[in-house]
C-alpha cells in the first residue's frame, strides 16, 4: 500500500496564523483521546501509542468532536477543527507566524510519551 501524499492548510489558530498538516490517513485516524496504547509501569505517563501495523482500521466516528466537527468522512472535510485538536496523525505550528516547517507524527513506529525512557540503538534494540 503507498503511502498517501501528506496535505497541509493555512489557518487562524488561537487567533495567530499558523498552519496544520496532515499524513492524510484518516483510516488510520483514532484521535489522541482515542488510539489504543500499552503502559511500561504503574506511572501513567510512561505509555506509547501503538504503530499503524499494530491495529486494524480506526473507527469512521471515534466519538469525539471540536467545535461540532467530527472525524472527517470525506476528502474535502479534511483538516477541519477535529484534525486541528483532535487527530494524532496531525501537527500544527504555533509560532504565531504562519511560516513554521512542521511534519505529521510518524505512526508507522510507536509513539512514546516519554521518549528519552525508550531509546533504541540504529538495530532497535533498547539501550
């Protein structure tokens, strides 16, 4: 499967111009609150997100909305309010500027919360 091309929007956030960006996904889209993640120890706050190929499809409605907007189910709904605070797949610079580079998270690996608790050498393996 390729991967989608990544799409970006120029938009008020906050009252300051900035821009979000996307990795046009949204199959894989569960929302922050939403996608499923594994716990290392009785902190709450050491935790990952589970990869893409660790989970199936995500739901078509999560169950979350931002400012009425949900999950969107359509190509010309993307990047709505909920893709601006709700999706994981999602970045959005706030330099106030508008002008900030910024790239969606790679999900194809997990992603930690506590990154500097998991660091891997170039083979994976934990240091």
């Amino acid at each position: 499967m390729s991967k989608p091309t990544p799409i970006s929007r120029r938009i008020i956030y906050f009252g300051q111009p900035g821009v979000v960006v996307c990795d046009a996904r949204c199959s894989k889209a569960w929302g922050i609150n939403h996608r499923p993640r594994i716990s290392f120890s009785d902190d709450p706050d050491n935790y990952a997100y589970l990869a893409d190929d660790e989970l199936g499809e995500a739901p078509a409605d999560p169950g979350t909305y931002e400012g009425g907007h949900g999950k969107p189910s359509e190509p010309s709904e993307r990047l709505n309010k909920w893709c601006v605070r709700e999706c994981e797949r999602s970045a959005t610079s706030r330099s106030g500027r508008g002008d900030e580079v910024v790239e969606a998270p790679d999900l194809s690996r997990r992603l930690y919360n506590q990154p500097w608790l998991h660091e891997t050498d170039e083979t994976g393996a934990s240091s």
